[in-house]
C-alpha cells in the first residue's frame, strides 16, 4: 500500500481578510483565491509552498465564511470550538495539516487499528475559476483535532489538486516537525519533508522559506 504524502497545511483566521492580511505580513506573499466550501460554511485562500520533498504542498487560510448558511454539522478542524474562535480573533494560526491518501479507506482502517479516530469519509466538493475540484475528506462528527492537530486528516482528491492551478509563490516548506504522535505511525506518515519528535513542544513546527526569510509557524 501506497504511503500518505503531505497535502496541505491548514491556518485558521478569524476572517478571510484577516487571513490574507496575515500571510502578506508574516511571508511577504498574498495568497491566492480559493473558493467557498458549501458543505462544511467555509472558504479559503491557498498559497504553494511546494518543494521536491512534497511536490503538491499548499498552504491554506481557512475562515467561517459569513455569507453562508449554517452547515447543519460541526465544520472541520474544530473551526467552531469557542476557545479556537477566541484565539483567532487575535491572530491566525497553524493549527493542523492534511494527508493526501490513494487509498483512503484502507488508511483510516490503519489509523483505527492503531487506536485512533480519523472520522468517516465524506465527500466534498468546491467551484473554481478551472472547474470543480473533489475530494473524499474523513471527519470526525464532533470536530476534534487528534494529538493537538498533530495526526493529519486524511484525504482524497476525485483527478484535479488545487496545487495544479497555483502558481509558484516564492514560498517553500522547508520541514514539519510533529509531536504527540506514537512511534508506531513511523511506517505510515511520509518521511520526506515530515518529521515526528517524542520531545515536548508544540504539536506542528512548520518551516517555510519565504522572500522575507525563514519562518516558523507553530501550533499553541
């Protein structure tokens, strides 16, 4: 079976404005639009960070986005927990990553054995200006981020990735250190570009190389 590969990191913003604001501060890059997630009350901005280690790297500002109706469900990546709204109002944040899987079900079946809860899959789908993107994406009912946001969620793109139409941002992602995670998701997770620590310490240290500098984002 084949090995999971990192997809994308994922930074929480109160507003999508906010979000934006921030990544043009702290990078020195404006990312660039994304599009509404109809399924989960969402919406984004995405900027490539992709290197040779993780080809189709991207980073995504995701906010609730106002204009549209309640989902019906808790959204994804604990977006609703009060105390993460509180946060976010002061600042955005890095608080998870995704996991690109060819074989997504037999992944979760994986993470289950090992005693996790990686959620149920579901099927999503966004416009954009190139067509419409599709992804099966496994989520938990209530939300929750596992080991701090540390354990990925998994997913799988239906032909098209968002990185396809990105273009090159000057921004790359030089490692991501994880903490939290049992040595036994070694054989599991990528190698390349993605380190697992058993030390104290935040749960995700993203590095990334950008035209201001390094810079480290980590999740609190």
């Amino acid at each position: 079976m084949s090995r999971l590969a990192l997809d994308h990191l994922v930074v929480a913003a109160d507003t999508l404005e906010q979000g934006a604001a921030w990544c043009k501060s702290t990078l020195g890059v404006a990312p660039c639009p994304g599009g509404r997630h109809p399924l989960m009350g969402t919406h984004n901005r995405l900027l490539k960070i992709a290197t040779e280690a993780c080809p189709s790297a991207y980073l995504e500002i995701i906010a609730i986005d106002p204009a549209a109706p309640p989902p019906g469900r808790v959204r994804w990546f604990g977006l609703d927990d009060a105390a993460l709204r509180a946060r976010l109002r002061q600042s955005p944040r890095l608080i998870h990553w995704v996991a690109r899987s060819t074989q997504l079900d037999a992944h979760r079946a994986d993470l289950l054995d090992l005693g996790h809860a990686p959620g149920e899959p579901v099927r999503a789908s966004r416009q954009t200006p190139h067509g419409l993107l599709s992804w099966r994406i496994a989520l938990r009912d209530d939300g929750a981020l596992e080991c701090g946001g540390a354990l990925p969620t998994l997913i799988q793109w239906d032909g098209g990735h968002p990185a396809q139409a990105l273009p090159d941002s000057g921004v790359t992602l030089a490692h991501l250190a994880l903490r939290g995670l049992g040595p036994s998701l070694g054989d599991l997770l990528p190698l390349r570009g993605v380190s697992l620590h058993p030390d104290a310490g935040p749960a995700l240290r993203a590095t990334l190389r950008a035209p201001v500098g390094d810079v480290t984002l980590e999740s609190r």
